[in-house]
C-alpha cells in the first residue's frame, strides 16, 4: 500500500474517530471526502486499475461485513459507511483484517464502557430477558419475539475509535 495512501487514511479514521467520541456519530462529509480521495490518490500513484478492482472490493468488503451490525442494531450507519471508506483505501484483504480486529478491539471497548459506566447490570438483565426465549425457540417451542426499547439499552460505543485502532493497527503490521 502506497505511503501517502496510509497517510491519507491514517488521518481520515483519526478524524471519525475523534468525531465520533465528540458527537457520537461520523459525518457522511468524511466518509464521501475520504473515497474520493481514495479514488484520486489511487489514480495519482498510477494504481487506476487498482481502484477499479481492489478499491471498489474493498468497498464492498467493508459496507458488507458490517452492514448485518447495521440491521441488527448493533452498529450505526456512519460506522458502516466508515468501514466501506477504510475498504476502499486498503483493498478487500487488509479490509477484512482491519474488520476482524476492528470487532475484538470493539468487543473490549464495549466491556470497558459497561464497566467504567456501572451499565453492566442492565447488559445482564437484557441477556437474562433474551436467554428463556432464545432456548424455547431452539427447542421448537413458538414463542413471540422480545422488544426492547431504546431506554432498555446497555449504551451505545464510539465505533469510530475501534476502527481506526483497528485501521492503525492492521497498516502498522503491513508497514512492517
């Protein structure tokens, strides 16, 4: 990957990622801003072809490994979108390392939040709520799907830092 494309990159998750802790969302104006400038340092570095082929499947690669999260409700829009940005830069291959890592590094931040919020009790009280449920349907017992409230939640993570840890840390060991 080419140094100014890291760069590039590097800055552009470090802003997600300050946004997203500040205003606890990503700002499309980002995420547009960086594939454009994707698209044009790829075609400025003579990789057009790579643009075509490896940034346009990386796109694709990043929206959809995260797209169920968005659908599930477990992820927000600009973190989808985010993800397809980072793909579109570093290709399909490093796209689905800097995804895998960018879930562990989430996973942690997510244990730490509950824990430092004191919101732990509530994420156990929804997994106890889901748990009777979830084993009736498993044992073909019919039952009604559970609805929970947006009040019923644990809290919500800035996804933004986990993928620019994650981004950092996948180009940082590619850098190698």
């Amino acid at each position: 990957m080419n140094q100014a494309l890291q760069l590039m990159l590097l800055w552009l998750v470090l802003q997600a990622a300050v946004t997203d802790l500040a205003l606890r969302r990503i700002p499309n104006v980002l995420v547009l801003s960086g594939l454009l400038i994707a698209m044009l340092l790829h075609l400025r570095t003579g990789t057009a072809g790579t643009w075509l082929e490896t940034g346009i499947a990386g796109l694709a690669t990043g929206f959809f490994i995260f797209l169920p999260l968005y659908v599930l409700r477990g992820m927000a829009a600009g973190d989808v979108k985010l993800m397809a940005m980072t793909g579109a830069f570093v290709g399909p291959g490093m796209a689905l390392h800097i995804a895998l890592l960018t879930c562990l590094i989430g996973g942690v931040l997510a244990l730490l939040m509950l824990v430092l919020n004191g919101r732990w009790r509530i994420l156990l009280r929804n997994l106890k709520t889901i748990q009777a449920p979830l084993l009736a349907r498993c044992m073909g017992i019919p039952v009604e799907a559970i609805s929970f409230s947006r009040e019923a939640s644990a809290g919500g993570i800035p996804y933004g830092v986990a993928i620019a840890l994650g981004t950092l840390a996948v180009v940082a060991n590619a850098h190698r």
